[in-house]
C-alpha cells in the first residue's frame, strides 16, 4: 500500500511502503463520495508536432521515482508518438484524495499509481478504463503474471487496471539475538504456536529485546499481517454472499494468537503510523523476528544485521502468505490518450523493464518470464533471503477487489489495536469488528 525497498543497495527504506499501507484508511473519507466523471476532455492530448502526452501521477520518491523516471524517460525515447509526463500527482498516500478530486472536477491524469486496496473505490467511476483486452492480448501473456498480480487488479470478472507493484510477507530474523537465546533459527513449515514461544524465549527485558513487533495504530499496516492467519484458518475477508464478514471465527482465532504474544509482553507495538520505529527497534538489534517484506531488506542490510529469512509460520502446515500488489490505473481521456496510455503502461509490464523496475524500486517480479530473467536471478544469489519472498508467492494471496474493504480494514484494525494493547479481548473485539463490518456491507454501492 507505495514501497521502498530495493532487494539490495540503498533503498527508500520504509517511508515507500509505508504509504503503501496507509492506503486503505485513506480510502475511508474518499469512498464516501461519489467518483464522478466528465468522460474525455477537451484536450485529446495530441500537440502540434503529433504527439500525444500521458499525464503520469507516479507518487514515488527516492529511488523509486528515479526508477519510474528513467523508464519514462527510455520510452519516450522509444515511442515517438508518445510523450509521457512524469511531472504531475502526489505521493503514493495521498493519490487516492487526489484522484478522488480530480475525478470530481473532470481533471484528471492517464494513469495513476493507485493502491489495490483503493481500486475498487476508483473502479467506480466510469473514466477508468476497462483494461481486459490490455493485458490479455499483451506482450506478457496473462497467465504468466502470478496469481496475486491478476487478482488485484481483477473486479467482476475484469481488469480495472495494470499490475505495478509486487510483494509477500514473510518473517526476517536477527541471527545474534537468536544465538544469545541459544534457539535455533526457525525453518520453513514452523506453526504459530512455535512463533510464539520462539518470541517469548528471545525476550529480554532487562536488555530491553523483544521478541517481535507489530504495528499498533490500527491502519491497514496492522490488519494485513493478519489476514494470512485468517486465511490459514479457514477464514476469508467476505463471506459466501457478500453480506457478512467471512472471518468472524477465524479472526477470534487468530486474535488469541496476538493475545499471547501481548500477555507475554513478546511484542513491540508501534505507536505511530508508519512502523518506522519497529524497524528502527529491530535495526537496532533490540527485536529478534519482524514479519516484513522484500522492501525492508536494504535498511536490514545497512544496519549490519546478520539476518535470516524464513517463511509465514502456519496453523495448519501449509504455506500461506499475502501480497498486497498496487497497480497502474488509467483514465479516460479521450480516445488518442487512451490508447498511448494503454501502450505505456503494457510496456511497463514486459520483463524487460519489469525487471529494471523490481531491482531499482524494490517490487517482486510481476510474472515468471520476468522471475527467469538473469538480472533477477543475479539480485536474488546477491540478497539473502529474497527467494524466500519471490517462492512465497506460489502460495500468496490477495486482498478482495471489493468497495467495501476500506471499512471492514478499519474494523479490524481497531479490534487488532484493541487487543495488542491489551484493551479487549479477541471475541470482544472481534464482536465490535463484526458488528461494524457487516453493516458496512449491507450498504448498497
């Protein structure tokens, strides 16, 4: 929810992903407003020497804008006809405001870089382009992206936008503080119960370590490290006919599991938006696991840590994790942007600059013939753990394609909250959860 993290060298560091997972709570003030749309404008976009310009809103910073900037700019050098303009937009946590404005006004970008847990919200207006035959018939045949990729941008059996960005969970953990615990490290198949003695065994007080963190202000970088837990129990984010939740048993479950970690005092929880001070806590040497993604490894690697990467743990033994892709949405702007937009953004996809793009702003491979190229397989001999991350998305899953999920995330992230600083406990909590998300989707949309 957008990242930071190239798998080696210097990176963006958190502040990348960090917008990356706020972008769901900031589709709660949004959503509630009707996304209206003037269809094209009256600028088709096509300049005197016959041109056409894409207006571009990226929403990177650091390296990731360098990243996007240097594609835009081997493209425009590649396709005459087109000229795409970076220059405009917002940073990646506030595009779902601006779009939402924008859309309202009738001024709008050709493409945005919108969060996939805010897409459906944009999905609503009728200036965003239906990109079915885009990716279908394109270069990348669809079927090699990975699942979580197609599903992120897939609503009601169509694809509301391109693929940009590619992640998974898995669990990073400080080599020395497990050799001043004297555990072993932990291997792929471990369950959470063993996460949870693990944690509790690698806990300090008097050296002031803990054994893991979590994020504690209830936004959507709370709830997305939970919905695997779910998913593994049984559980999903809506249930069989979209009226209730689908994890009001699972969520309990998996909640119980936080409790232990909270009533052991194992866990850090983050006071502030971001998690930036969890990981500053385990950069420090003072946490000895942290459940993150591929974009935290450079800072894990500036810090000197000695680390190892290993998969989610499970309740039933089989691997399961989640991804949260973000995407490449265009709108409507007439016919003559339409199409360079759609050309610009199927150019993106193709391994040859997915790659340049994965390696430079930190995103997983968005299909396997990108996955096989030899620069991936080159960053990935030279980062430890990153395979574990690439191979987790075999079994990734996504969070629904759905209007509703901004206010079902934000149920549950109080729930979570509530329970991490020991407040509630999991089936009061879940109940107060439960009672606000299901009346969320009763709301017709």
């Amino acid at each position: 929810m957008s990242a930071a993290h190239p798998p080696a060298g210097t990176g963006p560091g958190p502040t990348r992903r960090t917008v990356l997972r706020r972008g769901s709570a900031l589709a709660l003030g949004a959503a509630a407003a009707p996304l209206a749309g003037c269809g094209a404008q009256a600028d088709d976009g096509i300049g005197a020497d016959g041109r056409v310009t894409v207006e571009l809103w990226h929403g990177q910073t650091d390296t990731g804008r360098k990243a996007i900037e240097g594609l835009v700019s081997e493209f425009n050098r590649t396709h005459p006809g087109i000229r795409v303009d970076a220059g405009g937009g917002v940073l990646a946590d506030a595009m779902l405001q601006k779009i939402t404005a924008a859309l309202a006004s009738g001024s709008f970008p050709d493409v945005a870089y919108v969060f996939g847990s805010d897409l459906a919200s944009v999905a609503r207006s009728p200036s965003v382009v239906d990109l079915t035959d885009t990716v279908r018939s394109g270069p990348v045949p669809w079927q090699d992206f990975w699942a979580p990729a197609r599903e992120a941008v897939t609503l009601n059996g169509q694809v509301r936008a391109a693929p940009a960005l590619l992640d998974s969970l898995a669990v990073v953990c400080n080599k020395k503080t497990f050799r001043d615990a004297g555990l072993p490290l932990p291997r792929a198949g471990w369950t959470w119960d063993e996460f949870v003695d693990t944690a509790g065994r690698l806990t300090g007080r008097r050296r002031g370590v803990f054994g893991t963190g979590w994020p504690g202000v209830g936004d959507e970088d709370t709830v997305w490290r939970l919905w695997p837990m779910v998913w593994d129990l049984g559980g999903d984010v809506v249930g069989e006919g979209g009226r209730r939740i689908g994890f009001a048993d699972a969520g309990v479950k998996a909640l119980e599991t936080v409790a232990e970690l909270t009533r052991a005092k194992s866990v850090y929880v983050d006071p502030k938006p971001g998690s930036e001070q969890m990981y500053q806590v385990f950069a420090s040497g003072r946490m000895g696991m942290v459940v993150t993604g591929p974009w935290q490894l450079p800072d894990v690697r500036q810090a000197g840590i000695d680390y190892h990467v290993v998969p989610l743990p499970s309740y039933s033994g089989r691997p399961v994790t989640i991804s949260g892709p973000d995407t490449w949405t265009v709108f409507d702007n007439g016919p003559a942007r339409v199409r360079a937009a759609r050309t610009f953004v199927a150019w993106l996809s193709r391994p040859a600059q997915d790659v340049r793009w994965d390696v430079q702003a930190g995103s997983l491979p968005l299909s396997r013939s990108t996955q096989a190229l030899a620069a991936w397989r080159t960053q990935e001999s030279r980062t430890e753990g990153l395979r574990v991350f690439t191979r987790a998305l075999d079994s990734a899953r996504v969070r629904p394609v759905h209007p509703a999920y901004p206010q079902i995330s934000q149920a549950l992230g109080q729930a979570i909250a509530a329970v991490l600083l020991g407040r509630s406990s999991p089936a009061a909590a879940m109940r107060d959860c439960a009672d606000e998300a299901n009346a969320a989707l009763l709301i017709p949309r």
